[in-house]
C-alpha cells in the first residue's frame, strides 16, 4: 500500500476535520525563510509541525512540505519573534537547510560603486541588465530608488557576472 493511500485511510478514520489555522502573518510580522532540503525528508510530518509553531498556517506548512519533498526547496515566513538559530538546529536534523535573504549593510545601496567595480559605463551597465540609462542615472543621484527586485539583480551581478551574462546573454552561432 503506498504512503497516500495510507495517510487518506488514517485520516478517513479520525473524520472530518475542520480548519483552525490562523491567519497568515503580515510582512511586518514574519521573516522571509528560503528552507532546502539536504538529504531525504524522513520526518515530514516533524518539519510541518515545526513550521506551525514557527507562525505558519496549517495550509502553509503542508505546502512547504509538499515543495520540499517535489523540487528541495520551498520559500516561507515566519514569525519575527522566532529564535532562528534554534529553528535552523532544529530543522537541520530532519535534513532541512534554513537561509534567509541577506540584510543589505548600511540599508543605501551604492549602485554607481556597483557599477564601476565591474568596469562598466552607465550604457554598459544599463543595456546589459535590461534598465533603461536614465533610470540608472536618477537612481545613482538619488533622485529615485531601485525596487527590490532591481537591486537583487544588481546584487547578483557584483557577486557573479559570469553567471548573470549567461543567463542574460546567448552565443552567436557562427
């Protein structure tokens, strides 16, 4: 008998069940978790739990579960107040990583250092990530700012050009 058709059976046998989630946390109230998973889930039902007490809702942690086990990796939030040493501990011995994104020292993003460090013009640097030369010039005077998903890009490109001129360029056959 497989592992479903098993679980549907114990779950068929307690009855119905009703949903006492609670709400999802606000982006003010959670911290923004990407969990991999390192080796076979063996305790996914431990995991799910532990995601619960962390401020997720019962939907949420099958979810990430389900992520978890189907593709290594699931993306989630958890509540600010959580002891996120003890959380990755925790998680590490049931095979699962725990990384949140990176805090950008100093909150002010340095984009024309950025750029310069890569040895590039403003045109440069603006053809080849997609962003349009005034753009970059008013976010390098600071009179506008890149929204996160730019600056994440931008981030990428100081810490791995290669990598982003791969994805963002192709060869020309010859």
């Amino acid at each position: 008998m497989s592992t479903n058709s098993e679980l549907k059976e114990r779950l068929a046998r307690l009855g119905s069940l009703r949903d006492v989630s609670r709400a999802p946390l606000t982006s003010e109230e959670s911290v923004l978790l990407v969990l991999r998973r390192t080796g076979p889930l063996d305790k996914p039902v431990t995991v799910a739990r532990r995601l619960v007490a962390a401020g997720l809702t019962l939907k949420q942690a099958h979810h990430s579960i389900n992520q978890l086990a189907a593709v290594g990796r699931t993306v989630c939030a958890v509540g600010q107040m959580e002891d996120l040493g003890l959380f990755a501990r925790q998680l590490a011995e049931m095979n699962v990583e725990v990384r949140r994104r990176s805090r950008q020292p100093g909150g002010a993003v340095d984009i024309s250092a950025m750029r310069k460090r890569q040895g590039l013009s403003q045109r440069e640097y603006g053809d080849l990530l997609g962003i349009d030369v005034r753009t970059l010039q008013n976010w390098e005077q600071g009179r506008n700012r890149p929204d996160s998903a730019a600056i994440s890009l931008m981030r990428l490109f100081a810490h791995a050009p290669e990598m982003v001129e791969d994805v963002l360029t192709e060869p020309v056959l010859q």
